[in-house]
C-alpha cells in the first residue's frame, strides 16, 4: 500500500485545488483505489472548500440566528447595553392632548390669580351711606267710611244672597222650604229630587257654596225662587249640566235683556218621583257670576209663560 498523497499521485487534481489545505485530503490508500472517482469529487467541489484556514482559532457558530437589537417605541434600533450596565431609562415626551389638558386647567386658574392681585392691589371703594325714606303720616285722619265708599265697591252677589230676592205677591201662600230663614242646606236641595243620596253627593262635588230661597203658590201653581253661589271653577259646567237634554216638548224663550238666559215651559205632563200625581212644568235660568238664578214652576195647568217671564225678569234686575 502506498503513502503517498493524492497530491503526488495525480498533479492536474492538485492544481486545480491549490488552496485546499494539506489536513483535508483523503489517505492515499482511496485516492489509489478509485483515482478517477477521487479526481471527480475533487474538480465538483463546493466553493465553500477553497477558503483558506486562518491563523488563529476558528470561531465555534453560536446555536440559532443571531441576536438583533430590538426597536423602540419611535421605531429607531435600540442601542445595545453592556452586559452587567443598567440602560438608561428614556425620557417622556408629553404629547399634544397632554399639553392642551394642562393649559385648559392652569389657564383659569392663572387668570384667577392675575386677576386677584391687580383687584386686592387697587384701594377700596366706599359705599355710599344707606338712606330710608321718612314716614309721613296725614295730618287729619281719614274717615274709614268714606275711604271704604270712595274705593269700588264688592259685587251685591258677595253679600247676604237672601237681600236679592224678590217679595213673594201679595195674597199668595208662603212656600218656603228649610229652616224658613231663607237659606237651604245641600240636604233640603237633595230632598227636592227622587234620588236624595245621589244629589246630596252631586250637590257636593259640584262646588255648591250657599243657597238662599224663596216659595210661595197661587192657587194650584207653585213658584221655587233660588239663588244658589259656586266656586268659580264649577259655576259653568253646573250651568250646562242645568240644561234640558232634549227640547222637543217645551217652548223656549229669553229674558228680556238678557241674551245668556233660557226660559223653558213645557207641553207635556210629568210625574213626581214619589207619587203618581202629574204636573205640568216651567223654569227660567241665569248666571251673573258665580250665581245660578233658578226659577222653577209646578202646576196642574200649562204653566203660564208670560207670568214666568215676569218674575224672571224682576229677579234679573235685583242681581244684575
């Protein structure tokens, strides 16, 4: 077996190799062998092999990709830190919305404060002394009643209700219901209608306040004057609920002068809510205020109209 390299043996393969390194070619013993395989893997060699050795101590390749300095939060390389060195901390920078935060609340406050020196610097300012007017007083005194007659003076409505009635006729039968003092209690109005408990209850929600009367008959003819006062808040809705539903059976007419009025006289008889006897109808309405004028009439006969209207009128005139 032969030691020579494959060097000595073959020299076009050593030529066209010059810088491979004498370490790395194979024993003598394969290149003799299969010297035209030897020569083939020589002349199909990787660049890779014709770098020449270095002189000192080749580097150990460190395990995975290299290390690379991570970027910041502004996008520049981050500086690489010694190893065993704390890094630096970086330095905040306040940003646009920060900024205008702190002016919009030092702002005020700085004016505040400008404004507070320049006042408290100034002198002060005295006021003027406070001056009440004297009372004076009239040398004569005044008389109440004429200062009382001299002012306007309250609605005849606002006194005694029982002063605005009209004298019942001469001849005629007192009729007057109640205590005969003239006024009527919510229980004597309910007393006039079938359904006395229902009445007494509408009479109250209605806003009733007093009533004054007065009655009297001729004959087989009664009259029932009253003069009943409302709040003012219910004085229009009792008027309306005053109103006949249906007129069909009845005249109607107007007092004289008095265009918000109603005279109603009926053509057919009715019966009594507690008895069986028939009557014949009339009634005259009224407002002036908060005062509903009721005027109303019974009899065996047709009520006279003309008669009603009579007294109607003569009442109208002591309230109006």
């Amino acid at each position: 077996m032969s030691t020579e390299s494959t060097g000595a043996a073959e020299p076009g393969a050593a030529a066209a190799v010059p810088s491979e390194p004498p370490a790395a070619t194979p024993p003598a013993e394969t290149a003799t062998e299969n010297p035209t395989e030897n020569a083939a893997e020589t002349e199909v060699a990787p660049p890779a092999a014709a770098d020449a050795p270095s002189d000192g101590p080749s580097e150990v390749p460190q395990d995975g990709p290299a290390e690379q300095d991570e970027p910041n939060e502004q996008g520049e390389p981050a500086e690489p830190v010694a190893e065993g060195v704390e890094p630096a901390r970086r330095k905040r920078k306040f940003g646009v919305g920060a900024l205008f935060l702190t002016a919009v609340v030092a702002g005020p406050l700085i004016g505040v404060g400008v404004g507070y020196g320049i006042q408290a610097a100034r002198p002060a300012t005295p006021l003027p002394a406070l001056e009440a007017p004297k009372l004076s007083y009239p040398a004569e005194r005044v008389d109440a009643k004429a200062l009382a007659a001299a002012g306007p003076q309250p609605l005849n409505i606002d006194g005694d209700l029982r002063d605005l009635l009209i004298k019942r006729p001469d001849g005629s039968q007192d009729e007057t219901d109640g205590d005969g003092d003239g006024w009527l209690t919510v229980a004597d109005l309910a007393e006039y209608r079938g359904d006395s408990a229902r009445e007494f209850t509408d009479l109250l929600a209605d806003g009733l306040r007093r009533t004054a009367s007065v009655s009297w008959s001729s004959g087989d003819v009664k009259y029932r004057v009253k003069l009943m006062q409302y709040t003012p808040e219910a004085v229009n809705k009792v008027m309306l609920g005053m109103m006949p539903r249906s007129t069909t059976d009845m005249d109607l007419s107007q007092i004289a002068g008095n265009d918000d009025s109603l005279i109603m006289t009926s053509k057919v008889e009715y019966t009594y809510a507690r008895s069986t006897e028939k009557y014949y109808y009339g009634e005259a309405l009224a407002r002036k205020g908060t005062v509903l004028m009721d005027i109303q009439v019974y009899g065996k006969n047709p009520v006279d109209r003309v008669q009603l209207a009579d007294v109607a009128k003569r009442q109208w005139e002591r309230i109006a």
